[in-house]
C-alpha cells in the first residue's frame, strides 16, 4: 500500500492525531470552512476532540506549526448516516466496523494542491489498518464528483436534512 499520493504535500504537512492545544484552531476551521446551519458548534466540536481524538486526522504546515485541514469521524456498527452521529460523539464505538466521516476541512489558503485528497488518503489508510470496513460521507451536490475521485461511490439522495440542505450519502469500501 503506498504511503502518500502526494510526496510535495508530505514534504510541506505533517500529517497525525490531533492534540488537545490544537482544539481552539480546529473549532476556528469548521467555521470557517462550513457555513453557520453547516458547522459544528464549538460545543460539540470539542466534545467530539475530547471523546474520539482517535479518529481525527490533522494536516499540520511545518514551517507554521499550525493546523491546515483536518478529517474527523465517527466509529460505528451502523451503515446509514443520521444527524445525530454530528451532535452526539456517545455514538461512537470504538470497534465499530463502520466511519461516519463528519467534516473534511481545509483553509482557503491551503486548497488547490491536493491537501483534501491527501488527508482523505491518509485517513482511509488508517481506517483500513484497523480492520474498517466501510467509510461513509454525506456531501453536497457540488462535492459528489470531488469525492467520486477519491473512490467513494454516490449512494443517492441522504435521508440527512443537516443544516436544511440535501445531501448526498457516498461509502467507500476499505
């Protein structure tokens, strides 16, 4: 299995878990990088940092030291997505077979070079090497062909209504 699929991208980040000092800056990029009916709420970003640390996955810049993008999800025998997987990190199950990935982010700034796909692909490594099986997303319409390039396929119309929108369930099978 390769490492990376981007060897500059590993040269500029660091990819690892989070940190608890790195919780301020992650609940800043999910309001930056989601719209307010969209993003996770400062509560419950940082109930989910302090109860599933495990499944979160930052992009550290090295000559910054700060956080770029993150990818965070939940463990969970389930295969359909709910709503509340975002406001209830108690569903977690740390053997779960099943990721409900709950945010992809990454600031302006740090986009267009393949930092999203980077992260993603470090985080399915991840996931596979703990014996996961599938990995599930919802997204919006504009994002679906964003991740059908990182493998994962459209399952149709989600009976997610997160933020008022419609959205898209998609699974990738590790």
């Amino acid at each position: 299995m390769k490492e990376c699929i981007n060897e500059t991208i590993m040269e500029k980040y660091e990819f690892r878990n989070i940190r608890p000092e790195e919780t301020d800056q992650v609940v800043k990029i999910e309001q930056i990088c989601f719209p307010p009916n969209e993003a996770c709420s400062e509560k419950d970003m940082k109930e989910r940092i302090l109860q599933i640390p495990d499944l979160f996955l930052v992009a550290v810049d090295k000559k910054t030291k700060e956080v770029s993008g993150f990818l965070n999800g939940l463990a969970t025998d389930e295969d359909t997505f709910r709503d509340e997987f975002f406001t209830d990190s108690t569903l977690n199950d740390p053997e779960g077979k099943n990721i409900m990935l709950l945010g992809l982010d990454v600031l302006p700034q740090h986009r267009g070079q393949g930092l999203a796909r980077e992260l993603m692909f470090q985080y399915l490594n991840r996931e596979k090497k703990k014996e996961r099986k599938t990995v599930f997303l919802t997204c919006l319409e504009e994002k679906v062909e964003m991740y059908r390039k990182m493998g994962f396929k459209d399952l149709g119309i989600s009976a997610s209504v997160w933020g008022g929108e419609e959205w898209h369930d998609m699974s990738y099978t590790l």
